[in-house]
C-alpha cells in the first residue's frame, strides 16, 4: 500500500481564468452550507506530469495530485 501526498502547487500556476474560476467555486460551495468564516481550504487541481521511464514495459508510477491552498 502506498501513500499518496499531494503536492502544493501556486495558484499562479493555475492561469488567471482556471484561478478565478477556482476561487468562485469554492466561496459559492461554501455559502451554499452557509460556512461564511474565513477559513483555508485545499482544492484539488489535477495530476502532476507523468514520470518518464527508460524502459516502456514498466508499470508507470501513480502521479501525485495537485492542491491549491486557497483563503476563502
């Protein structure tokens, strides 16, 4: 069994849109609870990139997911 640790990624990172977007999703998601604390949540983003291996036969590694530490 392995650990997977996602990996903390800038939202720099994201591109303005898909930041914008993220922001707004996760503040409407939240005051649909009506959760209005200012609080830090972690949002998945996606997959990291793919390892490259020498050999093509080999089980390719699971990738890390990636999380944007947004305050909301």
């Amino acid at each position: 069994m392995s650990i997977t640790v996602p990996i903390t990624v800038p939202i720099t990172a994201l591109g303005v849109i898909r930041a914008t977007e993220l922001v707004q999703t996760t503040r409407n998601a939240l005051a649909e609870r009506h959760d209005h604390t200012t609080r830090t949540v972690s949002v998945e983003v996606g997959q990291g990139a793919p390892t490259l291996s020498h050999n093509s036969n080999e089980d390719e590694p699971p990738r890390q997911p990636r999380v944007v530490d947004l305050q909301v």
